[in-house]
C-alpha cells in the first residue's frame, strides 16, 4: 500500500514537472522523502525543483550534506550552483572533474565569459556551433555573438567577426553591439532597426515581454545617438525606458549611467537619482568590470562637481585599489585644483594607466611644468592620434621649444617619411606638408636643410614649380651661383601677343600712405600734365568783412575802456550778486574814485601846467612785486560735514 503511494506521488511528480509547476512539485518530493529518505529518484526531483526554483543555495547544500548524492557524479549540478552564487574559480574546479560533454562545455564558456576571458568563451562556443547540431543552435551563435562583440567593446582587442547569422532579435542586436565597439555607427543604427523589428514581430502576443525585450534595443539605440552627438534624443529614449522600468536591472544601471554623462555637470537632483539606480549592489554583480569602473567614476565627477572633495579622495582611492585605469586621473584633478602640477604629475606616472585620456593628461601637465620634449614623448604613445598630423604639428613645436629648431626639423623628417610609407595620404597631401617642412627650415635659418628636402621632393616630382621657386630661395641664401643653376631650371612662360610689357611696367604702381595706388606716367605725360596746371588761374578769395568787437559804442570806441568793468558807468550787477557789495568795502569809496579822475583830467588844466607835468623825472625804484604767502605746512582742520536730512 504504501509503494503504492508513492508510485502516485511520482505520477503527480512528473506531471507537475512537465507543466513547469515545480512549487507544487516540491511538496510531493518532500513527501516521498519522509516516506524513504534514502530514495535517490526522489533526491534527484528535490534538485531539479530546487534548481528549476532558482534555490541554488538550498541545492548545492543538499548535495554536499547528503551521503547518497554525494556518492553520485554530480559535478555539473553542482558546479552549476556555484555559478549562480558566483563562486566561478569553484565552479571550474568541480568542471575539471566531470566527463567532457557539451553540457558541461556550454557551463564552461559560461564561466569563462562571466569571468570576462572572452576569448576562451568564444573558442569554446564556435567548437560548439561546429560540433552540435540540435534545437540550441540559435542560443550558443547568439553566445557566441556576444562573447565576440564584448571582447571588442570591454577589452578593446581587435576581434576577427564570425559570419553569424542574422536571422533572430538576439543575433542582430549582437551584431549591432560589435558594429558599435568598432565605431561603425551607420551599421549598428540599421542591425538595431532590424533587430526591433524582429522582436516585435516574435512577441506581437504579449505586449509586456515586448517592452522588456525592446529595452537593451532602445539603450543601443540611445548610445549610438548620443556618440553621434543627439544627446537630446538619446536622453529621450532613455528615460523612456527607465520610466517604463522594462528589462532587466543591469539595462536600467547603463540607461541611468548614461543619463549622468548627458546631464555633466547640470541637473544634479537628476543624476543623484539616477546614480542610485546604477549602484545597488545586485546589480554590480551582473556587471562587466569596464561598467562597474565607468559607474563609479561618474558617481566621483559628480562628487567633484558638487564639491564634495573629501568624498572625491575617498572613492578615487577606492577605484586605485580596485585596479581602475582612471583612477590617477581623479587624484590628478584633485592636485591639479590645488595648482600642483607636479604632484598631480607624478600622481599620473605612478598609476602606469594606458588609458589614452590619462597619457593626454600627462602630456599636459609636462607641458606645463616645462617638459616640452617629454610631453612630446608622452604624445607619441597616445597610438591613435600621433600619427595625424596634427598631432605631428603640436609635437614638433613642443619640440621646437624644447630642444630647439634642428630637433623640430629632424622629427619632421621622420613623421614626413612614416607618413610616406603608411599609403593613407595622397601625393598631393604629403607634397604641401613637405612644402610646409621647407618652409619651417627656413623660417628657422636653416637654409642647407631646406635645400635638401626640396631636393628629394623635386627628384620625385620635378614638375612642381612651387618646390622649385622654394629651392632658388634656399640656395639664394647660402650658394648664389648653384641658386642661379637651379633657376635655369624655370620654364619659359608664353606671353600672349596682345600684351604690351612696357605697358605692364609703366602699371606697376606705388603705394601711397592712404593706401591708394599712384600710376608712374610717361615723361611727356608729366610735361602736360605741368602745363595744364601752370595754365589754370588760381581764383580769387572775396575778403570779408571784418566783424566789430560787441561793446563797441556807435560813434567811436568806449571811453570807458580803461576802466575795470565793474567801475564803469554802465555797468549793472546780476540780480544774485547786486545785494553783496552793500556794506562791504571801506568808506568814502566813491570821492576818493572822483579826486582821482581830477587828477587825471586834463581838458580844464592850462598848457604850462600840463608841459611841466609831463616833463620826465627822476626815477624812483619800484618795489618788488608782492611775494605770495608761504602756505604753512599745517593742514587746515576740517569742518563737519553736515548730515542730510532724513525724512
């Protein structure tokens, strides 16, 4: 009766498991196990519901505490347990143990890729591709996609693409991500298109699966727009996705992360929020470590932005210890704020980061220090940029300040032959920087070197007459007789017959200090233009009138003349100043005004007396001038100033 019961439970067991009911199924086993807890049938359904369950924990302690399944070859059951719990090196080792298969291979490229050795997963996943054919094959390429595709974006290696097809959501949507890690932006707009399309069309059914499939979609979509530069529509699509909160937590974490880079440093409130998003600790777990890095420097530059410097210190520190490349680069900033250049730059050397932004700083700050010729080194590793030439210009003229003008026009000639020899540059292009090489030399007097180059530019190409026209000023300089060979050299020019050359000459003009162009005549033209002058009469001016003064009185000038104005007869105070002369002065003013004008009237006097006063006496001194009071030195106290009325 009782074997019975359980052949029962096991029926409702099975039935549940093939529903996908493994809650109810749980129970049962349960059950069964109480009835013989020495059942391994029984012991192996507890797994499968444990693990269908996703109680990892709960299973992998099952079978290391029971003695029967212990005993079993359990290795990749429990090898999977320890890749839900992250203890991947475990996992590996309980790999090690079990018999190949491509169950276990396929747990193994899993942990390989978890570990972020792409590489390997990879390898792994195109033997599977090769060797299996069954209902998976869609799953390990879409695998095999991403391994390939995250290779190329986290680790920045140069990644060979697998012709995997495009005939699923997942495979274009890999696809679009390697297009995007290789800068190929165009290519990846239209994979993402694509792939939209193919997932709306596969969930059409289910609006909600939809939405959380469309969502890592929209967040490529997004990142394409905004390294395009349409942060604006980029920023639309990702509060979309995070205000719909579709797809998994790892999607919304970049989505917010994003939004912080948008918003810089404006929007604070805003960034907070979304920095809380991207840094639960669930999340990190299921993060690459590039993702994880780039979160937490932002979440220090947004520290930085709201001056909180202490707290800037304390996470750089953390991002140092944690082997983030741009770590050195926040504690450079932050020595940098303080103006110690040098300690921000040896901050910079000690960190040996290869991160081109970080070699940048570093040439910058050498630049600033002084270093001309090491910030110029510094240049040269940043691989992107030093072979461009405009990069070539700024090391040469760091060069130039640093070691001089003989080591500017050596480097010159190296970077020129490089970029011969590279065959990106067409004849044209290298022709006019060779030009502007020959032209430094002898802006820098170094006429001999200037030559040279010249040279072996006209030995490739002999027909450009500017190489040429440079070289005759170059050997002017140092070899006038090799310079006049060299001009032999010029081509004839064809005049058309219609031109008169005298002509041309006579029109060479002269610049005046206006800036106005004076034509040199002819001699006879001089002649008549100078008879044409003598012959014209110079016209007449009309004299004006001369203007009388204003006080002049009709009949004659003003007897009154010689008197101060404010003695004559006539003379009348302004109404504000007629009241001040009232008295003030000494009395008697007026009479001793009238015996003066006696004394010097002289219509009434007789002729003698008038002859005998004018007869010349003897003369008197005249005393000196008054001399002006010296002011003493003592400053004259001064007086309040009187307040303003205040209302």
């Amino acid at each position: 009766m009782a074997d019975k019961t359980v052949e029962q439970l096991f029926t409702q067991i099975r039935k549940l498991g093939q529903d996908g009911l493994h809650h109810k199924a749980l129970p049962l086993v349960i059950e069964v196990l109480k009835k013989n807890p020495k059942d391994l049938d029984a012991l192996k359904c507890k797994i499968v519901c444990l693990l269908k369950l996703d109680k990892c924990k709960e299973a992998y302690h099952t079978m290391t505490t029971d003695k029967e399944l212990s005993k079993l070859p359990m290795w990749h059951e429990r090898a999977y347990c320890l890749y839900r719990q992250n203890k991947l090196e475990e996992a590996i080792t309980e790999l090690n143990n079990a018999e190949p298969s491509p169950k276990v291979d396929e747990l193994l490229a899993q942990i390989y890729y978890k570990l972020e050795n792409y590489e390997e997963a990879a390898s792994i996943y195109k033997t599977l591709v090769k060797n299996t054919m069954d209902s998976y094959t869609n799953e390990r390429e879409t695998n095999l996609a991403a391994a390939l595709a995250s290779s190329s974006a986290f680790k920045a290696k140069p990644v060979k693409w697998v012709g995997v097809r495009e005939s699923t959501y997942e495979l274009c949507f890999n696809s679009a991500c390697y297009s995007l890690s290789t800068g190929d932006i165009d290519a990846a707009q239209q994979k993402l298109e694509k792939s939209s399309e193919l997932c709306k069309k596969e969930f059409e059914d289910d609006e909600a699966e939809t939405r959380s499939e469309l969502a890592p979609i929209n967040v490529m979509k997004g990142l394409c727009l905004q390294k395009s530069g349409n942060n604006k529509e980029a920023l639309e699509l990702y509060s979309t996705v995070l205000k719909e909160k579709a797809g998994d937590s790892q999607t919304l974490a970049v989505a917010a992360n994003n939004i912080i880079c948008i918003n810089k440093d404006q929007n604070m409130f805003d960034s907070k929020k979304k920095l809380k998003i991207a840094t639960t600790d669930t999340v990190r777990t299921k993060l690459a470590a590039s993702q994880t890095n780039s979160i937490d420097f932002n979440s220090c530059l947004l520290s930085f932005y709201t001056n909180q410097l202490e707290q800037v210190k304390k996470k750089s520190l953390q991002l140092k210890e944690a082997g983030s490349p741009l770590a050195p680069l926040l504690l450079a900033t932050l020595l940098v704020r303080e103006k110690k250049f040098e300690d921000a730059l040896k901050a910079l050397q000690e960190g040996n980061s290869p991160e081109e932004v970080v070699q940048l700083s570093i040439a910058e700050l050498m630049k600033k220090t002084g270093s001309y010729c090491d910030s110029a080194d510094a240049l040269k590793k940043v691989l992107s940029i030093s072979k461009r030439p405009g990069a070539i210009s700024l090391m040469a003229s760091l060069t130039l300040l640093g070691a001089g003008p003989e080591a500017a026009a050596d480097y010159l000639d190296a970077a020129m032959e490089e970029l011969r020899s590279s065959g990106k540059y067409t004849n044209e292009e290298i022709t006019g920087w060779a030009l502007q090489c020959a032209k430094f030399c002898l802006a820098h007097d170094m006429p001999e070197k200037a030559a040279q180059n010249l040279e072996n530019l006209l030995a490739r190409d002999s027909s450009n007459i500017k190489a040429l026209a440079l070289l005759i000023r170059s050997y002017s300089l140092f070899d006038a007789p090799r310079a006049h060979e060299v001009a032999l050299r010029l081509p004839d020019i064809d005049i058309p017959a219609d031109i008169d050359l005298e002509q041309l000459e006579i029109g060479v003009g002269v610049t005046s200090g206006r800036g106005l162009r004076k034509v040199i005549q002819p001699e006879e033209e001089k002649i008549n233009e100078a008879n044409r002058r003598f012959e014209t009469k110079e016209k007449k001016r009309k004299k004006k009138k001369g203007k009388l003064p204003k006080e002049l009185v009709e009949g004659g000038p003003d007897p009154e003349r010689w008197i101060p104005r404010q003695e004559r007869s006539y003379y009348r105070r302004k109404k504000r100043n007629r009241n001040e002369a009232i008295g003030k002065g000494s009395q008697g003013l007026s009479s001793v005004n009238k015996a003066a004008e006696a004394a010097l009237d002289m219509s009434d006097k007789p002729k003698k007396v008038v002859e005998e006063e004018s007869k010349p006496t003897k003369a008197t001194p005249t005393p000196p001038p008054p001399q002006p009071k010296q002011q003493s030195s003592k400053p004259k106290p001064k007086g309040k100033k009187k307040g303003k009325g205040k209302w």
